[in-house]
C-alpha cells in the first residue's frame, strides 16, 4: 500500500473529500427523477441514462463509435505532432531570427477559429474522414507548436553554457539538454491540443459524420431519443475526464523531475514532485495507444457496414441512408 | 515621429509576414496556381466583403452573432465573479469542497450539452445564449476564485488593523490585486465565447457568423465562404486584443501575465 500512498490522489480520505460532492450530485440527479422532480422527457433520472448507454452499447456498436472518435483525434495529434515538434525545435533553436519574422503570422494562424475552417477544409477535402482529421490536426497543432518554441527557448542557458564546457558538441547538447528541457512544455501543449481537439471532434461529428460519438448523440436528438442524448453524453464527458486523466498521469511520470500536475485543476501543484513512471508501463501506455489506433481505423473503415446491420436499432440503419 | 531603421525593421517584424503570406496568396491565385474553384483570392475576398458590407447583410449577421456572444458572457460574468469571490474568499472550505466538481463540470465537452440545451430551452436565441453562457462561466469563475485566493494575507492583516471595514477591503485591496487574474479569465471567456458560437450557429440557428459560411458552404459559394471565415478570424483576433489592451490600461500595478 505505501506505493499507492505515495501518489497522494489515491488515499480513501482525500478521495472521499474530493468527491463527496459529485457522488451527491449524481444521488440527487437519480432522487429527482425517481421523485418525479423532474420531467423524464426532457431529463431522464440516472437509471434510465445509464440503461440507455447500455442499449447503445448493445445494439448500436457504442464501442465502435468511440473508437472511431478516439482515433479521429489520435490521427489528428499525430499529424500535428509531425509538424509542430520538429517546426518548433528548428524555430526555437536554429532559426531564431525567422521564429521572430513569421511570429506574428503564427499567432494570427494560432487564433483563427478552427471550427470555421471546417467548412473550408470540406470544400478542399471532400466530405469524408480528412476534412474532420485535419480540423482535429489543426486545433492540436498550434498549442503544440507554440509550447515547443516556448519551451525550447526557455532552457536554462546556464546548462548549455555547461555542457559546451565539457565539450559537448552541437549534436550532443541538443539530444542530450535542450530536447529533454524543453520536453515537459511540449507535453503541456499535447495535453491542451488533446483537450481542444476533443471538443471540436463532437462538433465536426454532429455536422457531417455516419459514426463516432457525436454523430450518435446528433441522431439521437434528431430522433428526440432523449435518454440516448444522456447516455451518450455521459460518454463523451468519461471520455473527455479520462483522456485527461491518462495524459496528466504520463506527465507525471515521464517528467518526473518536474512538479507534479494536478489532474483537476490543470495547474501544477506545489509541494511534491512525481514518481519516476516504469518502462514497462510507458510499454503498455504505448501498446494500448497502438490498438487503440488500429481498432478505431479498422472501425472506421466498417462504420458503413455496422449501419446495414439488422440486428442494430433500426432508427440508426434508417438514419444512415 | 523620425522614421530611422528600426521602426522600419519593428513594423516589418510586426506585419511583414502577414503582408507577404497575403501578397504570396493573391500572387499564387492570379498566377493560377491556387485553383479558383477552391480559393478566393484577398481582392476577391476584399470585393464580397465590401458588396455584403453595402447590402447590410454582413452587419446582420455580424450583429446577431456578436450579441449572442456578448449576451452569453456578459451573464457569465455576473454569476461567475460575485460567485468566485465568495468561494474564494469568504466560504474557503466550502471552495475546497466544491473546486472538484466545478473544475469537473468545466470540463464538460459543450456539445455533448448542446443537444441538451436544445430540448430544455427550445431552438431559439436562449438555447444558444445558455451554451455561450456555459462555456464562459468556468474561466471567469475559476479565475476569480483563485485571483482572490492568491491575495497577499499580510495586505488584509494590515488593512484590518489600521482599521477598514470589509467594504473598503474588498475594493482597495482584494479587488485590484484580484484584476490580473480577473481579466485573464475574462479573455479567456471571451475567446471561448466566440469559438464556441461558430459551431453552435452551424448546428442550429437561421442567421449568424456561424450559418453565414456553413450556407456559403453548402451552396458552394466561395468568396462568400472566405469572407466570412475572414470576418470570423478578424473578430477573434479583435476580442483578444481588446481584454490585451483593457488589461494593460487597468491594470497598471501589476505586471501582465504571459499565459
């Protein structure tokens, strides 16, 4: 037990005093519906959500659509990854003149509303899987670009000037001190890239999707299937807290020498540094990344089969067509 | 003002890139190489902008969208500051308990809430007003309490004890040392406003910024797509550097956050 005490989120007083509040909440949510509080129609109790999940998990392939939304946004990261890494470690590090000449045009990029570049992005794409993934590609990118080049510039200048007095080359003191310095600020914007890219992944699925999670939460409502709109977004929200959560804990652990970051508030919590993360787990972290990656492309490959299937909710094969 | 070399070199860092991406842009349209069919060239965007400007149906739609933004926010505000306040500063345990579930509830993804929204207030201008409203209040709310908390507490023990009631501490001391913080979340907020009333006015609404492109789209109009995206970009751009400069003009005492 002392391992899982060390990690102070984990003690059962903490736990119960941070979350005393939402078990409340999620009992009085369930009361008012059984109370007849509130008016099913528009706010279906917790039960029935929750048994509307169910349902879609059942019969109408939940699972697939939500790994095709994850995929949606591990693609998306991926490509942005590609760009902006690289991009900010030349800007930052090699061409710092040229970081100060395009920066204004960046920043002007950085701000431009992605949501209204999709339909932009259909017109050039088509209306298939690429205008979503490089919507998705584009929101991660900037938050990735601009802490890389934040980071990058911000190493400790001292430690270069003491690597280069031990003779390290030009090579070695950028492998072995500016890429790891700057790494945990790369990996900040990763966590704000991956935030954003969720959120506009629901929206680019209710506009223009056949699967994923938004597209399901679309057709319920336009099914007025009112306790599927819950159940889906309670999916959404679970997806959202723990695609947070799992980032925040590989933070945490790659960046060890780092503070620790708290996974509710984002910000960075005072007093206690975080525990070195295991090989072996930053293995597995990687091997579930990669199912996770090739499950969902091979789902979004079969999403218009699973529509045609008969054993599915047939309001959904209708609405496919 | 003397013109010399360096205001020279200060505006061309300052505009230069957008000038010269703007001129590559047009130059590559009327050279050919950037099909006409998918891109607008800067004139052509220029040109439709000027004629939807003329007819007044750029005012409409930009006035319908910015009063749904400024409706949503400005309702935001006034719940989430008097409301940070208090949790912060006079209710600490209270704060303790409930930051979970606020930060958890700010988590939310708004558009999974949309549908939501929908249903319980009807397809008119309040469904999209109360999702302005619940994207902006988390910012304003989480910033305002913790501007409060970070207030230095030897300031308060020294102006209680040369005798200031609380009043008098909540506006000479807690307030402006609070405002960095305050304004921080209020362009956050606003920034967020706006973003999220793009895809809300796509989703469900007959007028605004957001059915401007998306109808532009569908009808395949392009210069009318452009300009509006142009319009959309240019007014994000704006709200930002307006909380920017609001900030820095009020905010005197204190050195501006970089975030």
């Amino acid at each position: 037990m002392a391992r899982l005490d060390r990690a102070a989120g984990w003690r059962p007083r903490r736990l119960a005093e941070k979350y005393w509040l939402l078990a409340l909440g999620l009992a009085a949510w369930e009361l008012s519906g059984a109370l007849g509080l509130t008016d099913p129609a528009f706010v279906p109790s917790l039960s029935q959500t929750l048994s509307a999940t169910r349902e879609l998990w059942e019969r109408a392939f939940l699972f697939n659509h939500v790994m095709v939304s994850l995929t949606r946004v591990l693609i998306g990261l991926i490509m942005a990854l590609a760009v902006a890494v690289p991009f900010g470690y030349a800007l930052g590090r090699a061409f710092p003149a040229a970081a100060e000449a395009l920066g204004p045009l960046l920043r002007v990029f950085g701000l431009i509303n992605p949501y209204c570049l999709f339909p932009l992005f259909v017109v050039f794409f088509g209306s298939g899987e690429t205008p979503k993934i490089a919507v998705l590609a584009w929101v991660s990118l900037w938050p990735i670009f601009f802490s890389t080049l934040t980071g990058v510039r911000n190493v400790d200048p001292v430690l270069l000037d003491t690597g280069r007095s031990m003779g390290a080359g030009k090579l070695t003191s950028f492998l072995r001190i500016v890429l790891p310095a700057a790494a945990p600020q790369v990996f900040s914007g990763l966590r704000i890239g991956v935030g954003m890219s969720f959120f506009i992944l629901i929206a680019a699925e209710m506009t223009g999707a056949t699967a994923g999670l938004g597209w399901i939460i679309h057709s319920a409502g336009a099914l007025y299937q009112v306790p599927r709109i819950y159940g889906a977004g309670l999916c959404v929200v679970a997806l959202g807290v723990g695609l947070n959560r799992f980032l925040v804990f590989l933070q945490n652990g790659l960046f060890f020498w780092k503070e620790s970051v708290d996974p509710l508030l984002g910000a960075e919590r005072p007093s206690q540094g975080g525990k070195r993360i295991s090989s072996l787990k930053i293995a597995l972290a990687l091997a579930a990344f990669l199912l996770v990656l090739a499950v969902g492309v091979h789902e979004i490959i079969l999403a218009e089969v699973r529509l045609n299937d008969p054993t599915a909710i047939p309001e959904y094969r209708v609405w496919s067509r | 003002m003397k013109i010399t070399a360096d205001t020279f070199w200060d505006l061309f860092y300052k505009v230069g890139s957008i000038a010269l991406f703007v001129l590559l842009w047009q130059l590559g349209c009327l050279a050919g190489i950037l099909p006409k069919t998918f891109v607008a060239s800067p004139v052509t965007i220029v040109e439709t902008l000027w004629q939807y400007l003329n007819d007044g149906s750029l005012y409409k739609h930009a006035s319908v969208s910015l009063l749904r933004a400024f409706y949503g926010f400005i309702l935001a505000a006034l719940v989430a500051i008097p409301l940070g306040f208090m949790l912060g500063g006079w209710f600490k345990n209270f704060e303790r308990v409930f930051n979970p579930l606020l930060v958890f509830l700010g988590q939310f993804n708004p558009f999974a809430l949309f549908s939501v929204f929908l249903l319980l207030f009807g397809i008119g201008e309040f469904s999209k007003v109360a999702m302005i409203f619940w994207v902006s209040i988390w910012p304003i709310l989480l910033n305002a309490t913790l501007g409060v908390k970070s207030v230095d507490p030897s300031l308060i023990k020294l102006a209680r004890s040369m005798g200031m009631g609380k009043p008098g501490l909540l506006a000479k001391i807690v307030i402006p040392s609070s405002a960095a913080f305050l304004f921080n979340g209020l362009r956050m907020a606003a920034g967020t406003a706006f973003f999220m009333l793009i895809p809300a006015e796509m989703m469900g609404a007959s007028r605004g910024l957001g059915w401007l492109i998306i109808n532009a789209q569908i009808n395949y109009q392009i210069p009318k797509l452009y300009a509006g995206t142009a319009v959309i970009v240019v007014f994000g751009i704006l709200i930002d550097k307006f909380f920017r400069y609001l900030e820095k003009i009020t905010v005197t005492w204190k050195e501006a956050q970089a975030i």
